[in-house]
C-alpha cells in the first residue's frame, strides 16, 4: 500500500508529529519542512502545509518569525514554544505506547512463534 492511499487524516497527525519535532531541534521553514516530508515518502503541497502551520501557529505550539523588511513573501521560521514543547513530551510517550504495543509486541510474538 502506498503513502496516498491512506486516510489524509492519519496522515496530518504524522505531518505535524514531524513538525513539531523538527522545530523542536531548531528553527524552519515551509520549504524545508515539504523536502523533510518529501524525504521520509509524504506529498505534501504548499496548500496543505500553510494552512495546517497556521493551525499550530494558533493553538500556541509554534511561534513565526519573519523579516519584515522583506515584505509578506519572506522567509518564515518556525519554532517550538513552551506549550509546544509540552505537547510533544505528552506525543513522544504516546508515541512509545503506540510503538510498544503495535510494533514491538508484534516482532517479539513473531520471533516466539518462529521455528528453531
């Protein structure tokens, strides 16, 4: 099954997981953030991305800085504020529940149940 068959919906939680993270270790911007997605299989446009970066912008989890001298189609970067460093805390440790218990517990019964 390939990346764009599945559910969009599922696929922005993982997008702004990853967003979140990246502006976590340091400041980005829209470009970089489509060739990061790009990287790891997601499509992503432009269209998608601002707006879903305007969502995050105004639940406080990220904060823009731009040059205004340059006008409105300066570069923006993104970083993570201290809301949204708690808001990645609580998604990492969900994210190792989900992992343990989709992931690990199925290679561990896969590993058991193989024949010696």
């Amino acid at each position: 099954m390939r990346m764009d068959e599945v559910d969009r919906e599922i696929l922005l939680s993982f997008w702004k997981v990853h967003i979140l993270h990246h502006a976590g270790e340091e400041p980005i911007h829209g470009q970089w953030i489509i060739t990061e997605l790009r990287r790891h299989g997601y499509e992503i446009s432009p269209g998608t991305l601002y707006p879903l970066l305007g969502r995050l912008l105004q639940r406080g989890w990220l904060d823009c800085k731009s040059d205004k001298r340059s006008g409105k189609r300066a570069r923006k970067d993104y970083r993570l504020t201290a809301k949204g460093k708690k808001i990645l805390k609580l998604i990492r440790e969900h994210v190792k529940e989900l992992y343990d218990e989709v992931v690990a517990e199925t290679e561990n019964k896969k590993k058991m149940n193989q024949p010696m």
